[in-house]
C-alpha cells in the first residue's frame, strides 16, 4: 500500500512578516510601515523617525521593506518630479495584523522583562 504523503501547509506569508515586525529590534521598519499609514509619505518626511540614526539606515529599510512587498515607489509629478513611499495591498493586511498583535507582543516583553528581574517564575 503507497504511502500517503500530505503537502506541507504554506506559511502565512502576511502572519509571518508582521511577527517579523514585531519581534525585531531594529523598529525603524515598522515604524517607516506604520507611518505610510493614510497617505504616501516622500523620504524627506520619513527623516525624522531616524532620529540621531544616519540616512542610509532609512535607505535600507525602504529597500527591505519593498523587497517583502509592504511599500511600493511612485514618481509624484507636481513642481518636478518626486519619489514617494506607499503601502501595498499586502502591506495594509500586514499593517493591519501588527495592530492585532502589537498587544501580546507588548503583554510577552512585559513578562520577559519581570522573569529577567526574578519577579515572576
């Protein structure tokens, strides 16, 4: 008798990338995610979430985050033409699950922290 073989289950690709997200500590990605919330936002107004952090660290994080499908480029044409930053489909369900998640990730760094000062067993 043939052996039955199952089909691995596929990985939910937007479940994965927000835990990925969440769980990094690099925030620069999820906070340039969260930010094109609303509207596409150009590189000059995405600056500020650098902080004291150079500009090539948001040149990189743009580039991640295009390669993971979550933002897209456009050239907006008003007075010259400008690149602007804009969340894909598949970056407004990723944003919309790290909103879902954000809580237990916060509740679980919580209980870290007090299992890391022996407040808790």
């Amino acid at each position: 008798m043939p052996k039955l073989r199952f089909p691995d289950p596929m990985p939910d690709e937007d479940l994965r990338l927000a835990h990925r997200l969440l769980g990094t500590r690099n925030t620069l990605d999820r906070d340039v995610l969260l930010s094109l919330v609303g509207r596409p936002r150009s590189f000059s107004e995405l600056r500020p979430l650098l902080g004291s952090r150079r500009d090539h660290n948001l040149t990189m994080s743009l580039h991640r985050l295009r390669r993971d499908g979550l933002t897209r480029q456009r050239v907006a044409y008003g007075r010259g033409a400008a690149t602007e930053h804009e969340l894909s489909t598949q970056g407004v369900r990723v944003v919309a699950l790290v909103y879902q998640m954000r809580p237990v990730a916060e509740a679980a760094a919580m209980l870290r922290r007090a299992q890391s000062y022996g407040n808790v067993a």
